[in-house]
C-alpha cells in the first residue's frame, strides 16, 4: 500500500536498529508523573496525544512490506523517531504546507488518485489507512522533517568528492566510515536527550531456578541424634 512512503523512509533504516536499540537509547523511569505523561525528552514531557501519534506514523511509515510486530521494538523506533523530531526541530529543520501537499499527491498517484476531491481524498485515507486527514497529514509532516534532518548530517559524513570514488572497497570503506558516523552523532542525541520512558514496564526476574528440583541432586538426610526437638520438650 505504502511502498512509495517506504521508500521515501528507508534513509532511517537502519542504522537506528544499531545507534537506538544497541547504543542503549532510553532509561525506565520510576517516576510515573501519575500516569499524565508518556515519558520525558531533552528535560521536557511527552504527552500521550504526541506519543500516539508518532506510534502510529511509525507504523505506517516504517520501511518493511511487514507490519512490525514486536511491541518493544516499536515503541524503541517511536522513541527514536520523537528524539529525532525534536532536535530537527531545535535545528530549525522546517517543512512547508506545500512540501506535505506535493508528497501527498505524489502518493496519491502512486495509488492512482490524481486530483481527487477533498471527500475522495477522506474516504481513501479512513478506507485505507483508518486515519483521519488531520493525523496523517502531521505524522508525514514529521517525519519529512526527520528525513531532511537525517539527510543534511549523512551528507555532513560524506567525504568530498566521495561520488568520484570507482574502486569498490573505497567505496565500501566510505560507506561504512558514514555509518558509523550517523551512529556516533545518534548515540550523542540520545545522550542529550536522556530518554524517560514512562510506559516501560519493569521486566520480570529471570527464572534462574526453573528446573532446578530436577537436575540438583537430592539433599543427604540429617544424621539421626537423640536430642528431643524444641516442639517435643
């Protein structure tokens, strides 16, 4: 359904598998903030209505064929992608009106939609996606300005005249240098962003005893003695 979106957002890809998950992004917080809040970013909250709606761009917006299915995973890119939208935005990254309606009818004619109605441009969207126009509309909006901010530091990585480069392990080497760059400065965000992540759930203590009864060989019996017990005295 989304496959022009998608690959419009596999620039995210994946590093953020390596830079979030492995680089250790976020923090369980035991303060609940009494349930007010999801959780807390660069020292400011994140409401709920600002979580959802990420949880759900991210959904749709995610570079697979394949929903994700792992709920810890997806709520570890939703984090990522809230960290990364909010430090576009403290750079300044903007995204016009007219940028979200131009990449809305460059999706609409990969479903074969052009210039359609306000009322067949709603009903495609509750049909196809179940979201209203509001919703959508600022999900893509933030996560183009993700895409521009991730666009200006990759190409802040790369080398110049890296595009004149022919033999294919300086290539190799090039692109690997760019990786681990995008990470390092994705590791640094997050650092600064000190991710609290309300809705985390404390996970349960390992069963390091199960089975236990089974494989321990079964304790020797007390030695008989002849010394009364305190309940026989």
């Amino acid at each position: 359904m989304l496959k022009f979106l998608r690959k419009y957002t596999k620039l995210i890809i994946w590093v953020v598998v390596g830079s979030f998950i492995l680089w250790g992004g976020y923090s369980v917080s035991a303060l609940k903030k009494e349930g007010r809040f999801a959780g807390e970013i660069f020292g400011k909250t994140v409401s709920f209505q600002e979580y959802n709606q990420f949880y759900s761009a991210t959904q749709l917006f995610m570079p697979t064929e394949k929903p994700l299915e792992d709920p810890e995973a997806l709520r570890s890119y939703t984090w990522q992608n809230i960290i990364y939208a909010r430090e576009a935005k403290r750079e300044g990254v903007k995204i016009s009106d007219e940028d979200v309606r131009n990449e809305i009818a460059n999706l609409l004619k990969q479903q074969g939609l052009v210039n359609p109605t306000q009322e067949q441009y709603k009903i495609w969207l509750t049909r196809a996606l179940h979201m209203s126009p509001r919703d959508f509309e600022e999900g893509l909006r933030e996560f183009m300005r993700i895409q521009k901010l991730l666009r200006v530091k990759i190409a802040s990585f790369t080398p110049v005249d890296a595009d004149k480069v022919t033999d294919p392990k300086e290539k190799e080497k090039i692109i690997e240098k760019q990786k681990t760059d995008f990470m390092v400065w994705t590791a640094d965000v997050n650092k600064r962003a000190n991710l609290k992540d309300y809705l985390a759930l404390p996970k349960p203590a390992e069963e390091t005893t199960e089975g236990l009864e089974e494989e321990a060989p079964a304790p020797e019996p007390a030695p008989a003695t002849s010394e009364k017990t305190p309940a026989e005295k």
